[in-house]
C-alpha cells in the first residue's frame, strides 16, 4: 500500500519535484533528474511547473549542484549534511563518490514516501537518514550535533527553495554546528543585494567566511540566456521572477 503523503509533500516538496521532473523534460535543460516524475507522482498540480517562480526554484537547484559536486571533489570531502532534504534527489543523480556519506534529516513522514517512491533505484553514494522536525531550532541543532559527531571533513546544504529556513533561524543555527563541517552552502532569497550581504553577514559570524556567492538573476543569463530574455521582456514575469531569485552562496570555515 502506497504511504500517505503528509500534508508539506503534497505542498511545496511535491511541486518542486513537478518542477524538477518538467524541466527534465526540456530539451535546453539546466539539470536532469530522472526520479522526479517518481516523486511528484499522478497528483495534478493546481500551480504551474513552467512560469517564472518555477524557473528560479529549479535554477537555484542546478547552481546549487554544480557548486556541491566541485567542492566534494576538490576538498575531498567525506560527508554531506542536507538539512531539511525534502523530496531532493542529489545521492541519486549526481556522480558522487561511492564512499560518500550523505545524511539526510526531515521528518519521517517524508522518508517513508521517499523510500517508497525511490524503492527501486540505488544512490551513488552511502545514504544515511535522521528524523528530525526542522522548524523545532532546539531539536534541529542536537540533530545536527548527532550526524556532524566524528566528521573531520564536512559540508551542512541547507537550502530555501521550500523557504524552510528563515536568516534568523539560520543565524542561531551558525553557533550549533560542529567543527567537522568546514563548509556550508545555503541560500538566501531575493531581497536586494545589500539585505542578501547584511543577512549572510549576520550568519557568518566570525566563525565563517564568504568562498563563493552564485546570484541567480547572473546564473539565469549563464545557463539558460534565451529563457532569462523571454522572462525579463514579459512585465508580468519579470516581478514574479524577480520576487523568487535569491543567491546561492558558499561559504567556509574560518575557526
């Protein structure tokens, strides 16, 4: 018997996998994530897969990606920490090292469909799962102490695609995280370059530093130039497009 989506899944998480699963589809894609489809499932989504808040949510994703596969590789890095993972796909879809430990923390509810859903396809990497309600900041930051014990060489994704986690959050969070995890890649959504510099300010501390910023609106005309210049001629897009861009941003470990 198929598990009942809980009611986040059948909201937000399942609209990006829709998102994720069309954009797919395309022939000028900027990911492929063929367990998409698998994860939105038959529900008819009443919000559409293809407009300008859908483009930035699935381009926030490929940066995001592009920026995690380069620091694993180069650093050498032998754990990956995805708070609040939702429906993502990345242990599956990207070429990872196979001793990779990817550790996966949200409710169980979303496991247990995940699971369900992605039963019939391996990760690439070792996967582990931590049950833990995201939106509990005390529950979380012990969480994180249990899957960050022993890791020398880290990386904490943390991601507002789902708008999950607010700067403050982020900000109390900074303090929790434990020493192993050298770097973090979160994002920020848009809000003017100058609230996106004072928020991610305020998160580093001075226990971390900027190493990398990737803003969308600039990724956008990277990526996918021709679709960027179709939403930014069309005044009705351009504010929803730009209401939902944000930065990804990489930040390191400085003590």
């Amino acid at each position: 018997m198929e598990p009942e989506a809980p009611d986040f899944v059948d909201n937000q998480m399942r609209w990006l996998a829709g998102c994720m699963a069309r954009e797919s589809e395309r022939p000028d894609r900027m990911l492929n994530d063929p367990y998409a489809s698998h994860l939105a499932g038959g529900r008819v989504f009443e919000e559409r897969l293809d407009d300008a808040r859908a483009f930035a949510a699935v381009l926030a994703v490929a940066v995001a990606d592009d920026l995690l596969r380069r620091v694993v590789i180069e650093h050498h890095l032998h754990s990956v920490l995805h708070l609040g993972a939702g429906l993502d796909t990345r242990p599956y879809r990207l070429e990872l090292p196979n001793d990779l430990r990817w550790v996966e923390l949200d409710l169980d509810a979303v496991f247990l469909y995940k699971i369900f859903r992605l039963a019939h396809v391996a990760p690439a990497c070792r996967v582990e799962r931590l049950s833990v309600d995201v939106t509990d900041p005390a529950r979380t930051a012990s969480a994180l102490r249990r899957a960050g014990r022993g890791v020398a060489r880290g990386l904490l994704l943390t991601e507002h695609v789902l708008d999950r986690f607010a700067p403050d959050v982020l900000e109390d969070l900074s303090v929790h995280i434990l020493g192993g995890l050298k770097w973090w890649m979160l994002g920020t959504p848009h809000g003017g370059a100058a609230a996106q510099d004072e928020a991610i300010a305020a998160i580093c501390g001075r226990r971390w530093k900027v190493a990398d910023r990737r803003p969308l609106d600039d990724e956008a005309r990277r990526l996918a130039p021709g679709r960027h210049a179709a939403l930014t001629a069309d005044p009705d897009l351009t504010a929803d497009a730009h209401f939902e861009m944000g930065t990804v941003w990489l930040l390191q470990r400085v003590m």
